[in-house]
C-alpha cells in the first residue's frame, strides 16, 4: 500500500459574479466540498498539486484560467475513518488554500470513484453546504480576496 502524504490542498473554484463548484464526495455520501487532495511525492510543488488536483476530481485545466495561492494554511486532525490512508501514526494534515477563477461556471467531468455529484452555488450557499470548517472559512472569505 502507497500511504498518503499528510500534506494537501484545498482549491476553491469560483466564478467572478461568486458562484462556487462543490463537489459531493462518494464516501461519504453527503459530504460536499471543493477540490482536495494530497500531494503525490514530499518534493512536488503545491501548486503543482493544486493543478493536477482540479484536473484529476473536475476534467478542468487549471493551467487556462487564474490559480493563486491564498497563503492560508490549516492544520486538522483527519478523519479517523481516513487514517488508514496515512502512515501509521499520522493523525493530522496540513492543508494549503488555492483560488482558481473561472470566467463562469463550467462543465465538469467527475471520477466516479471520488464524487457523486456537482454544483455551482452562491459563495454564502457553497460555504454553508460544506462539511470541512477549513473549506466554509476558505469560501467565506471569497468576497474580500476579489474585491
């Protein structure tokens, strides 16, 4: 078994009129958020990650459009239904929040595996449909980083 990198990203996909994709994870059902996910290697670069993160849970490139890296950092206790995934004795992760505008909301093409459905919300509905605290804070400050 390959084990997680306890080191991810959170990419907030969002419109400029503020409409923000969600994603429903698959497990488990009911647990919407942005993009997530860990970086492959302890060497590959954030934004790297955050690229082929979009790329991998949403069919989007990222390359096309404006990604930028918030400077926020989250450190959270995973899941214990997760840890699994992690090195023995891993308990938390650090998460680095990405932005990525969007001209409008586009289509997005899901990996079954990781997601059962998508929507574009207004950032106030978007930020309170998530599961994750660090997602609903990343969301909620949406308005302020695009003034």
């Amino acid at each position: 078994m390959t084990y997680k990198i306890p080191v991810s990203v959170l990419v907030v996909i969002y419109t400029p009129a503020l409409e923000v994709l969600l994603l429903e994870r698959a497990d488990p059902p009911g647990f919407w958020q942005s993009v997530t996910g860990s970086c492959d290697t302890p060497d590959e670069p954030l934004a790297e990650t955050a690229r082929r993160e979009v790329r991998e849970e949403t069919g989007i490139e990222a390359a096309d459009y404006r990604l930028s890296d918030w400077r926020q950092v989250n450190e959270f206790e995973i899941y214990e239904r997760w840890r699994f995934r992690y090195p023995p004795g891993v308990t938390r992760n650090v998460e680095h929040v990405f932005g990525l505008e969007v001209p409008r909301p586009l289509a997005v093409t899901l990996s079954p595996q990781e997601h059962r459905a998508h929507l574009w919300l207004p950032w106030e509905a978007a930020a309170e449909k998530c599961f994750s605290w660090s997602n609903r804070e990343a969301i909620r400050t949406l308005p302020a980083r695009t003034a």
